[in-house]
C-alpha cells in the first residue's frame, strides 16, 4: 500500500479537521470540503453578536492523553475553563441531582417513595442477581436491573421515550452501560459531585477549540472550502473524483469521510450492489433542534444541564450556559440563557417546525419551569440533522457489512467520526478514529472501526492541567 499524497477530507468537523492536522503532521497537504457555512461540525459555537451556543452542551473530557495533548497545544491554557460536572433530572418539581445519589433518592421527595424505590430495586437485584430475569437486552431490562422498576420508570423510561423517541424494549442497553452512571450509595459520593467531577470547556464553546485547528490548518496553507457539500464520489480503480454542490471537482488518491455512512454509500460511484445500499439506506438518526432563549430573571438553576422526563415539558432536557460559561452571553446581560432540547425522529414533524412555532414550544415550556413572567432578550434556533446515530438491533450487523463492503472494494476510502461511522461517538473518539484512520492510510496496522467499542462506564477521562 502506498501512503497518500493527494487527500481529500469531506466534513470539517472534530474528526475531519483531526485528520487534516494529523496529515498536515506527515508531510501530506490534504484538501478539505465542508458543507456547511462554519468548522466544528456538531461541536460548533454558532453566534448572535456576543450570544453564542453550544448546540449539545459539550464537555470536554478523554481518557486519551494524545486527544488530551492536541486539546491542549491548540488552545492556550487560559482559554479553557474546568468546570464542575452538574446535572439534574427535573421530576415533579424536584430538581434530582444526576448522576443520580442513593441519599437524595432516599429522602428528597419523602421517605415513603424513597422506601418504595429502595425495595423496588431490591427486588429487582435479587432477580438479576439468581438470573429469574431475561438477560439484560433490551435498555428496559437494563433499566429495571439497575435502577429498579420505580426509580426506572420515574427517571429513565421518560426520558428514553422523549430523548431516543423510542420504545425502551427496542433499544439495545449497549451504550446505556457506557453512559449512564449507577447510583452512587458511598457516603463520598453525598458531597457534590460537582466538586470531584469535572470537565474543561473552552471559555467561548467548543466551536473555539474548532475554530483554533482550522487556523493552525490555515496557517500552514490548508482552508477548508465551505459552503461546499459533497454530492458524488466517484473511483476509478486509482483516482477519487468528488463532486460538488455548485458543479466543481475535485481529484484525490484518497478519501477520508466524516459524512454520514448512509450518504456516503449513496453518493458512490459505481453505485455499491443493492444489498449494501439496502442496508444503508436503513441507517437512522435523531435529529435535534435547540431553541436559546435569553430571559431577564434573577433566578439561577444551579445546574449547567438539567433532564426533563415528565410530560409537562416538550423539551427533553434544559442547558444552562452560563454555568457552562459566562462568556457564552454578553457582558452586561445578568439574566438566565438557557437552551431547551427537542429531539425528533427520523421524519419528525418538528423538524419542519418554524421559528414561530419553536418560539411557542419554548414559551410554554419556560412557563413550565416557573419562568413564563420573564421578559425575554433573545432566541436563537439552532438544527442539527444528523446529531444522534441510532442504535436499533440491526445497527451492528448493517454497520459491519458496509464496513467490509467498503474496505474490500474501496480501501482506500476511510469512514471516520460519529455520523461517518455511524456510532455514538464523543469527540475524543471521533478524533481517535481520524487518527487512526490516517495511520491506517499509511500501513500502521490500527483499525478506526474498534475505537469506542469498550462496554465500561466511561463519563469519567483525564484531566490534567
Ligand atoms: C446533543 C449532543 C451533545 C453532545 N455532547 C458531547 C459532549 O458532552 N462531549 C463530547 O466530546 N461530544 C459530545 N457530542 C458529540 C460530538 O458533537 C461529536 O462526537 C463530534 O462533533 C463528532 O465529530 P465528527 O467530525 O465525527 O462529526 P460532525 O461533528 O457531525 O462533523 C461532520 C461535518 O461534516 C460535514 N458534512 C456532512 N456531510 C457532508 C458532505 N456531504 N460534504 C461536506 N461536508 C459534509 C458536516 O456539515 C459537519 O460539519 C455531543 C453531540 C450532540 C449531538
């Protein structure tokens, strides 16, 4: 295999300008498309004049210490904050802290449900414990073992239905290991958690982290063109055309692509075999809208991010960005910026919601949440298509055919990244799968596809200073 000289990259997100940088290392000079107007993909920082938006709520945090190590060298030290990790499940009026503490459970909303939850899961252990219980499958069965029915259906079973917008029997528990926390019963865990889990964030969004490699990219003569979706990708045996939006071409030996993995397939010229183009087209995603909204209110929620389970709220969780960071707002606001979250599924009608009917949505829910007096500074709306990777049961399966389609018969394609890989990556490990992706390019033998498939809890990374 020869190493490549002439690159193209397709998304300048986390794993498009990591590839970029990771090239720019080895001599290579790649060429980037983005089809959007900014980098950063879905860790951008979009902007109002000084109000600015993390359209996720992204902390920052890796147990990789070469991910760690290029945070670190792209931005100065003084632009990172460390920020304490705090989150809350908002449950009839009571704001639960998350990840979820045995004490506050046990005496927060009264002794009795508190004593209610404490045998529910008992129960739910002896069975899980003597095996009378199918094995853990489904995100249900999961929940239930873990948690116990009552605490499950209080904290998790809205939230799954409002978040993955599915039943919770027919989503796979994979990632529920790697995501959600189990109850702390120490009693160190009672102190706030906050003060032992942290994580950084750049001082204006994680889109400054974004906005940082794409000027050490520049400075060293590489811009990714933006504006510029990729239409069409065409192989001949040697030579990779890509096609662009507005009619223009671009000519490669190698192509690295953090586009989604069904529209990649789409766009392959020769079109793949049926089959394979069968199984992509039934890749999925949930897409997400956040609706910003400024309000004058003296009122502080002492959480950067809260979930809204319950039926009350159309959102299924709240941002709180100025706990995120003050710089997220203008200097001379002192009122609350929160980010409402409306999660949709695939062909969702709020999708095609207008600014309208959003604004509408989110004023009932700041009534809801007891700010509906408060008059209001500004809202900004911000979509993203492609922002959450759906886990059903054929996922692996599709996945891994697509996989070995596409190595034996395009090896010098590389799929990278969440939506490029169709997997429920953070950005460390969208990073990781651009770094290994270019190793692979030039014959290291690293596979991009086995990042992030450890099933261990992993909220927790690195955080030196
Ligand atoms: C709600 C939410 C919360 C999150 N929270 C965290 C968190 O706390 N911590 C964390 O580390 N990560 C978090 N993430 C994940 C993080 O956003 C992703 O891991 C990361 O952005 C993935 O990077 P990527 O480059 O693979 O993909 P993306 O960010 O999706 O970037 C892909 C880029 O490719 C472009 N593109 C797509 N198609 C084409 C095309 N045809 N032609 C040209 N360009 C194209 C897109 O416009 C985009 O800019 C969160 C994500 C979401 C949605």
């Amino acid at each position: 295999m020869t190493s490549p000289r002439s690159p193209l990259i397709i998304g300048a997100g986390p794993a498009g300008l990591t590839a970029a940088l990771e090239l720019m290392n080895r001599g290579v000079t790649p060429r980037l498309y983005e089809a959007s107007a900014e980098v950063g993909g879905l860790a951008r920082t979009p902007t109002d004049g000084d109000w600015r938006i993390d359209p996720g709520g992204h902390r920052f945090f890796t147990r990789n210490e070469d991910i760690m190590d290029l945070w670190k060298c792209l931005l100065p030290h003084d632009q990172w904050l460390v920020v304490g990790r705090r989150s809350a499940m908002l449950v009839g009026g009571y704001y639960v802290r998350y990840p979820l503490l045995g004490r506050d459970l046990l005496t927060q909303m009264g002794y009795r449900r508190g004593l209610r939850g404490l045998s529910s899961l008992a129960w739910s252990r002896l069975k899980r414990n003597f095996r009378l219980n199918d094995r853990d499958e489904n995100f249900r069965q999961w929940g239930v073992g873990e948690f116990g029915r009552h605490w499950y259906e209080m904290f998790f079973d809205g939230y799954v239905r409002k978040t993955w917008l599915t039943e919770p029997e027919h989503l796979t528990s994979d990632w529920a290991n790697q995501r959600i926390k189990p109850i702390g019963w120490r009693r160190s865990h009672d102190s706030d958690p906050a003060s032992r889990d942290v994580f950084r964030y750049p001082r204006l969004g994680p889109g400054q982290l974004w906005e940082a490699a794409a000027g050490t990219l520049a400075h060293n003569g590489v811009v990714p063109r933006l504006n510029s979706p990729v239409t069409k990708l065409g192989f001949d045996g040697a030579t990779w055309t890509l096609e662009l939006a507005d009619g223009d071409t671009a000519t490669g030996d190698a192509v690295f692509s953090s586009m989604p993995l069904r529209l990649l397939v789409d766009a392959l010229e020769p079109a793949p075999p049926k089959h394979i183009r069968a199984v992509a087209a039934a890749l999925r995603h949930r897409s997400l809208i956040t609706v910003a909204v400024g309000v004058d209110t003296r009122r502080d929620i002492p959480f950067n991010w809260v979930y809204t389970p319950g039926k009350d709220f159309h959102c299924g969780r709240i941002q709180n960005y100025r706990r995120w960071s003050n710089d997220l707002a203008p200097r001379d606001f002192d009122g609350a910026f929160l980010g409402f979250e409306y999660f949709i599924a695939p062909n969702g009608d709020l999708w095609n919601a207008d600014d309208e009917h959003l604004t509408e949505l989110v004023t009932q829910d700041l009534r809801t949440l007891g700010l509906g007096g408060a008059a209001v500074a500004r809202v900004m709306i911000v979509r993203c298509e492609f922002a959450y990777p759906i886990y059903d049961p054929v996922r692996d399966r599709s996945v891994v055919r697509i996989r070995d389609y596409l190595r034996q018969q395009y090896p010098s394609l590389y799929p990278m990244g969440r939506n490029g890989m169709h997997h429920y990556d953070n950005q460390d490990h969208a990073m990781l799968s651009a770094m290994r992706s270019v190793g692979r390019a030039f014959g290291e033998n690293v596979d991009p596809w086995q990042v992030n498939t450890d099933i261990g809890y992993h909220e927790y990374g690195l955080l030196r200073k």
